[in-house]
C-alpha cells in the first residue's frame, strides 16, 4: 500500500471496523451526532470521520492501532477539540480516538511529579496540584476545557510562558502508542534521564502525528505565595513594546506580559461600552503580573512602577483578587469584540525577537493601511508571541482576497524578523501552507523522513504539518464549542 493513502477501501475498511467492534463493544460510535462532534475543532472546519472510539483504558488505544495499521485507516487523536489550527480535525476521515475519559491523576509531592492521563484537563490537573502547594505553570487560554495530552501534542504555552516556559519544559515522560499499536514509554517520572535518543521530546508537539500519548509525567514547582497585577498605558504600540525590551533590561522579571494594540483596545471599549483609562482612550496596553515571596514581589513591584515614571502615560493597580479579574477581563474580552471589525478572522499566534515586536506593529499597522482591512493584534509581549488578526467578512470575495494576500504578507515578513509562524498553537491545517516559508526543503524532507519511520503507513492524523491547506478557501461549519459564548 502507498504511503499516504490511508485508505485502501471499502473492503478493509468493513473488516476493520467488525474487528474493531468485536475487540472494543461499547466503544464504537457511528452515529450522525457523535461524528459531527469528532469533525471540528476550534478551527471550525469540518471533516466527518467513519467512526468516533471513545476509550476507557490506556491499552485500548493500543488495540485500535493495531487494527487501523493493519487495515491503513487514517486515525486521528482527539482531545477536548480547543485546537486552534485544525489539529484534531480527521482531514482524510478514518477513525477518531477520543481520549477524553483518560483522566487518572496522582501527584506525588516529595518528586513533586504529577503523572496525569490524557484525557485530564488542564486546570482541573493545576488546581489538584496546588492542593499540595505545587505548581504547574503552562496556562492556555483553553484550559478550563483542553486537555493535558492536547497540551503535550501541540506544546501549548500560555500567558506565564515569560517566566516559567511552554509544556515541554515539564515533561519528563510519556507513555503511549507508536502507528503500530506497539507500546512506548519515553523518559520515566524522574527529576534525571538521559538513556538513548531524546524520543520524548520529538513527540512533544508532534500533533499526533508520529504516535499517540496515553499518559505524561510532569515535574512541579512551588506554588508562588504572592502575586501582583498591574495595567499601564501607552500613547502608541511602540512606546508598549520598546518598554517591554526595557523592563527586562532593568532586571524585572514578570511572570505574565501581555500586550494590547489600540485596535484590540478600541474594539474592548466599543464592546463593554467602558473606557478602560477614562482620561485615554484606545491606548496601547501592557497587563503585568508579578509572582513569589512576599518580600520579592514588593520588591519587583516597586522596580516596575519607577521603571514607568516618564514611559505610561496612566496606570491602574489590582489591591485585591477581585480587583486583578477586571483587569484581566480586558484582555479576555479583546478576541471576542474584534467580530465588530469583521465575522471572520485569521489568527496568527506568531513570535519574533523581543526587540522586533515594535516593527512588527509597524508593519501590521502598515499592513492594515495596505490591504484595507484591520489588523488587530494582542499577545505574549513578555516572549515575542504576538496573535496578529486580519479582520474580514467572508461573503465579500474583495475582503477575501485582500485577507489571503495579508495572511501571507505577515508570515513573510515574520520569517524575515528571525520569527517564527506558530509559538503555541501548533501547525495543523491552518499553517502547513506557511511551512515552506519557515523550512528549507531539507528540513521538510528530514521531518517526513522521521514520520514514515515511526508511521510507514503514514495512518497517524493524514494531512497535517505536511502537505498543503488553504484555511481561507474553507468554509466554517457553524457550531457552538463549550467555550464559546464564556
């Protein structure tokens, strides 16, 4: 059988799925409801898959490989389905395995290791592990819903990433399944492992596409004691972002970072019908926050606030936790009231250099004057990885047009800022038509060559970081996920 070609036919594809039945009875879903559930993800396009398999056991992910890569049925991993480039998405159809319900948990708090299932959700695992005044600091914006494995899959990051890192900094071991059904365990729940090839970490991220992960061990810190949050304004984007490179040289360490351009701002204040700063409005924004012992925090507190003597033009203090969720409100209410700009939107979660944020927002800006469409942008200031918007609505073929030749302006000029084109959300369907621009041929070819030798059959989430997509050419199935609307 070719590579890349999944399915074979009708035939095989009959006897897989008697087999599949016979093996795992219960665990098969066919019907119309639970296959469209299993076709989208946070991306919104839609692929209807053959069969959902919704496991109850580790080693059941195990059987259903076996069987798909004996017939070449494409299977395609699925968490809480938050991806955001079409990760989880079964591009080629084929089977669906849901690991939802995988959602053992044990924390050890003398290791100060977690070893969670997949299927766990991501702050269901934070808040288990502060029980035991433990930490584990990777935040997705997603994680009342993603889950831990998603997390693993396509190296989420978070808001704290300035400070603390991404998903792979935490990862000790997995365990799962390679294309074969044949079982791996990567790393072990050790503070220390250096034995053979770094396997573990070329999974981390992989999006499915090299095995299936069943269970990961994560190493934890302790809990900070204190923390301090703080929103400043500017009277442009540079000012923000050359304020930014700044505050690090003056020794502070923020354990969040966040920027907001006056487009997304603007887009808040019209949204809430609220100024945010009632004497400047539609400024350029910074959220800070601050983390640790009591003493450290004080300290960094008043570090930052002399630092913006003569830099904001205003700021705004949270003397309490209640205090700090409004000031974060703004920042989560900036993705949703950005649809007053346009009903659809490209969002890419790119990263630069630190010291090119502020070119980069010359250029959207620039951009936005170009192309006739808005460029709303907001992000990780504190590691360079901006979501830069481009605001357009779907039915116009000359918005249309004009968003395609925008999307592929700004990854063009990413590269060319020593950037890259995802820093978190993974490539999926949404960025495999920008992977030429990030790697050279080489590059590509080493990557497929490491896929066909732990997924020869190439069963394992046909279709993503390889190959060609054109998100914009794709129409959104209109669903409504469990986060929207929150």
């Amino acid at each position: 059988m070719k590579k890349n070609e999944p399915n074979k036919g009708a035939e095989n594809t009959l006897k897989a799925t008697r087999q599949l039945t016979r093996r795992l009875p219960g665990r098969v879903q066919s019907d119309s409801v639970n296959r469209l559930r299993a076709s989208v993800d946070n991306l919104r396009i839609s692929f209807l898959p053959e069969l959902v398999i919704r496991v109850k056991a580790a080693d059941e992910v195990g059987i259903v490989l076996k069987i798909a890569h004996k017939y070449g049925i494409a299977v395609t991993t699925r968490g809480a389905g938050s991806s955001a480039t079409g990760s989880a998405v079964p591009l080629h159809g084929g089977w669906v395995l849901d690991m939802a319900d995988l959602k053992q948990l044990k924390v050890d708090p003398v290791t100060r290791i977690v070893s969670a299932q997949a299927g766990v959700v991501t702050a269901d695992m934070q808040k288990e592990v502060e029980r035991y005044g433990l930490f584990f600091p990777p935040d997705p914006s997603s994680k009342k819903y993603s889950t831990i494995g998603g997390n693993v899959a396509c190296n989420a990051g978070g808001m704290r990433c300035v400070k603390y890192g991404v998903t792979r900094d935490y990862v000790l071991g997995i365990e799962g399944f390679f294309a074969s059904g044949e079982s791996f365990n990567l790393g072990l729940p050790l503070k220390k492992y250096v034995s053979g090839l770094n396997l573990r970490d070329l999974l981390i991220g992989s999006e499915g596409t090299l095995g299936v992960v069943t269970r990961i061990h994560f190493k934890l810190i302790l809990k900070p004691v204190k923390r301090w949050t703080g929103m400043f304004a500017f009277r442009s984007e540079s000012a923000a972002l050359k304020s930014v490179v700044g505050l690090f040289k003056a020794g502070l360490d923020p354990s969040v970072l966040e920027f907001l351009d006056r487009q997304s701002v603007c887009c808040a204040e019209r949204y809430t019908g609220k100024t945010i700063f009632t004497n400047q409005p539609r400024s350029s924004i910074l959220l800070i926050e601050l983390d640790g012992r009591d003493s450290e925090v004080r300290e960094q507190k008043k570090c930052l606030l002399k630092y913006m003597e003569g830099r904001a033009t205003a700021y705004q203090i949270a003397p309490n936790e209640a205090q700090a969720e409004k000031i974060w409100q703004v920042r989560r209410t900036c993705s949703q009231a950005m649809f007053s700009l346009g009903d659809t939107k490209l969002n890419e979660d790119v990263v630069v250099p630190i010291e090119k944020q502020a070119e980069l927002i010359r250029y959207t800006i620039a951009l936005k004057k170009e192309i006739g469409l808005a460029t709303p942008t907001f992000g990780h200031a504190g590691d360079g990885n901006l979501h830069v918007h481009i605001m357009y609505n779907r039915a116009s073929r000359a918005e249309s047009k004009r968003a395609k030749k925008g999307i592929k302006q700004l990854m063009k000029k990413v590269v060319d800022l020593g950037g890259t084109i995802t820093g978190e959300h993974g490539v999926g369907l949404a960025k495999v038509h920008f992977m030429p621009m990030q790697h050279s041929k080489t590059e590509i070819a080493s990557m497929r060559a490491v896929k066909d030798a732990l997924d020869p059959k190439g069963i394992l989430n046909p279709g993503k970081i390889f190959g060609d997509f054109e998100v914009w050419n794709h129409e959104p199935t209109e669903v409504t996920l469990p986060w929207d609307h929150r």
